[in-house]
C-alpha cells in the first residue's frame, strides 16, 4: 500500500521537473531583446507614428521575457508614455526600469533628464502645485508688491493734479494769505434817518448823522519787486537728489518730506509739471 501512495508523487514531481526544464528551454530560447520581432515590429511602428500601436508591441515584449531584463523595451515605454500617451507616471516608472539595467550608458544623462520632465509634468497637472520652485513664487510676491507700490504713487500724483492732494501728516497745513484787495471788508452800517415835525405837525428832514467812522489797520507796506536777476548756481550746501532708476516724484516727495507740488516748482526748467517723465541722472532741486 505504501509503494502505491509513493506513485502520485513520484509522477507529480516528474511532471514538475519536466515543465520547469521546458520553461528554462523557453527562456534559453528567447532572442535578443532588439532583434525579438514585437521588437522590431514597435520600432517600424514608430517610425510611422503609429504610436499606441508600437506602445503595444514593446509592451508584449517586456510580458514575454518575463523576469529577463528588457531595458531598450523600457525605454521607449517611456519615451512614448511621456510624450505621447501624457501618462508621466507610467513613464517615470519605465525610464527607471531601464537605469536599473544601464545605469551607466551613455544615454543615463538623457533618461534622468526625461524622468525630471515626467515629474514636473505630473505636479504642473496637481490642483495645488507643490513642486514650484521657491525663488519663482518669491520674483512674483516682489514683483507684485513692486507694482502695488507704483499704482499708490501713481494715485498720489493724480491727486496732486487733480487738486486734492492731502499734504502728509507730518507736516502742518499751510497758511494762505491773500492780498489787502481781496480780503474782505467790513460792511458798512447806514444810521437811520430822523424824522421831526415842527410846530404845525408837517415834517421836518433832517440831516442824518455822520455815519460812525471804522478805522482800519494800514495794509502792510510791501517792498517794491526787485528786478530778476541772473540765476544764481546751486550752492554746495543746498540740497539736491540725483533721479535713480525706479523714482517717481512722489518717490522723491516723501523721502525729503516736501509736497510734489512744490518739488515741481523748484525745478519748473526740467519738470513741467507733475506728470513730466523723469530721466535718470537728472538732478533735482529739493526746496
């Protein structure tokens, strides 16, 4: 009884041998990966640009050589995964399937770069963008704080043409005197009339009474206008500011706290007005 149990399992592990040694006749078998004919055949396919048809050809490849390395299938996997089918993540996981094998080939450099352009194509396509560079997020926080502070200045200086500039709280609002012909003057008080009747009950006119004489203060005495002379030069002392590249005149205004209005009328030869552009290196006059 116990030779007849031993039977099965003699021919079962005889029928195991026998498959294995086939397997590995199979495997011995196999040609080189280039010159397989799905091989070949995905290579004419791209050449056709046929692509998903030669994506199925290096693919049956790879399955049929199972555990055997197939880099050059791998490569161009990838190489049509990423530029092709739009799939970054299958194409990452292809491009290193082939370093694996030849880490060392002259095409590494150009495999490392196509995995770095599959991953960026893969974050480009996430909703929050992880994988940004920094220093790019940091140009554009500066360049936009850049032109928030221009749109300010150039809002100030608007109000300055417009007539509604608010002079800067630091300094305290001047005083416009007018001239004695346009200050107003005091009004003048007619005395009423008296009215007498003599004897007969007829009226009388009378004279009215000197109206009440309202002094007023002599207007000041002012100088007679000297004649114009010659410009003098600008002293050494007094204070001046060279136009830099990113000035404006409300730039300017603030940093020497002086209103705009009055920087434009120191320097009326080389700035008209406060829309005037300004030129680098040109020297203003701060008053």
């Amino acid at each position: 009884m116990r030779k007849i149990r031993r039977v099965p399992v003699l021919l079962a592990a005889l029928l195991g041998l026998a498959l294995a040694g086939c397997g590995d006749r199979d495997r011995a078998q196999l040609p080189a990966e280039t010159d397989d004919p799905f091989y070949v055949q995905g290579k004419q396919l791209q050449k056709q640009s046929r692509n998903t048809e030669a994506l199925n050809a290096f693919l049956k490849v790879i399955d049929r050589r199972g555990e055997n390395p197939s880099p050059e299938s791998h490569l161009e996997v990838g190489l049509i995964c990423l530029h092709h089918t739009k799939d970054p993540l299958s194409a990452i996981y292809h491009l290193r399937r082939y370093l694996k094998v030849h880490p060392n080939s002259k095409q590494a450099p150009y495999v490392l770069g196509q995995i770095e352009a599959a991953r960026r194509e893969f974050a480009a396509a996430l909703p929050g963008r992880p994988l940004d560079d920094q220093s790019v997020r940091l140009g554009h926080d500066e360049e936009l704080r850049r032109l928030r502070r221009e749109n300010e200045e150039l809002r100030a200086e608007v109000a300055v043409l417009r007539g509604g500039a608010v002079a800067p709280p630091s300094r305290a609002p001047r005083m416009i005197s007018l001239p004695v012909e346009m200050q107003p003057r005091a009004a003048t008080v007619t005395p009423p009339v008296a009215t007498v009747v003599d004897a007969s009950g007829a009226p009388v006119a009378r004279e009215p009474a000197p109206a009440p004489v309202i002094e007023r203060a002599p207007p000041p005495v002012r100088s007679a206008p000297a004649t114009p002379a010659a410009p003098a030069p600008k002293a050494a002392s007094g204070r001046s500011h060279t136009v830099a590249a990113k000035d404006t005149l409300f730039s300017i205004s603030r940093r020497y706290n002086v209103s705009v209005a009055d920087l434009v009328a120191a320097n009326r030869a080389q700035v008209p007005a406060a829309s005037s552009p300004l030129r680098i290196g040109m020297v203003l006059r701060i008053p």
